[in-house]
C-alpha cells in the first residue's frame, strides 16, 4: 500500500534541505480551491569555521617541502 503524500517527510533535491513551506509556484491548486504548499529547499551551506580539513593540504605541502629540503641536502 502506498504512503499518502502527507504523511511523508520533507523531501528536497540532494543537497538542499526542506526550510519550511511556501505557495507552489506553478499555481497548483487544492480540491479545496487554495494554493497547493510546497517546500522551499534551499541549498545546505557549509559553516566557515577553522576546521582542520582546511588546514590539512597547506601541512601536507609543508611536509613535502621540509622532506625534499633534506633529501636535497644530503645529495650534496
């Protein structure tokens, strides 16, 4: 049996999530006659904080540069 459409979750496209309700904007109406509700999806945005993640790369780089110094140093 199938599960009526209101009783399912907010659904929206990956990526974004479901910020409340707003009026459909083909104009679809209910058989009631009022403007059918939609959900307003909006795209999920990434905090700015200082995450490691950022930092990473630039240590890896670091790295890399510290071991060719030594390495280049003992071809000498």
């Amino acid at each position: 049996m199938k599960s009526s459409p209101c009783k399912q979750g907010d659904s929206c496209w990956e990526g974004y999530k479901a910020q409340g309700k707003k009026k459909s904007p083909s104009g679809k109406k209910t058989s009631g006659g009022s403007i059918k509700m939609v959900n307003n999806c909006v795209p999920i945005t990434k905090k700015a904080s200082g995450s490691p993640l950022k930092i990473a790369p630039l240590l890896g780089m670091i790295a890399k540069k510290v071991i060719v110094d030594k390495v280049s140093e003992k071809l000498k």
